[in-house]
C-alpha cells in the first residue's frame, strides 16, 4: 500500500482521533497529540496542506512503532 500523497495535517488529526489522540495544544501551524493506550505518546502534526510525504511516512512509523502495527495497518486504521 502506498503512503497518502494528498493527505493534510488535520485529516491526519482526525484519524489519530481514533486512536485515542487528544488535542494537547497548538501553537502557530503545529498541533501537539497525546495518547495514553499503550504506554504515554506525544507527536507533533503540521497543518500543512498537503503534508509531504516524507515527513506523513516518518510520522506514520513513529505511530505505528507505538501502536505495534504496520504502517499499512495504521494507513487502514486512519481511514487514509
């Protein structure tokens, strides 16, 4: 499966919801998500129109390293 290319920060922020993320702060065009399933994790989301694909893949891992899936997993998951 590939990486999303027309994806956006807050669709990206939408998804995450599902994954028990929360809104912690923003501040300028970064939101600040935190989690507590599976252990405390925090990530930083650009509201970036679209996002590059780079950096959504590197976020993506980070995600799916926590969550102990696949970043295809974590693609379906999100609804990306």
């Amino acid at each position: 499966m590939k990486i999303p290319r027309d994806c956006t920060g807050l669709e990206l922020v939408r998804g995450l919801r599902r994954l028990g993320y929360e809104k912690r702060r923003q501040s300028g065009s970064h939101i600040q998500l935190t989690t507590q399933r599976g252990g405390e994790h925090h990530l930083t989301v650009p509201d970036h129109c679209p996002l590059k694909v780079g950096l959504l893949h590197g976020l993506l891992k980070d995600i799916a390293a926590h969550h102990h899936l696949t970043v295809e997993q974590l693609v379906r998951e999100l609804g990306l």
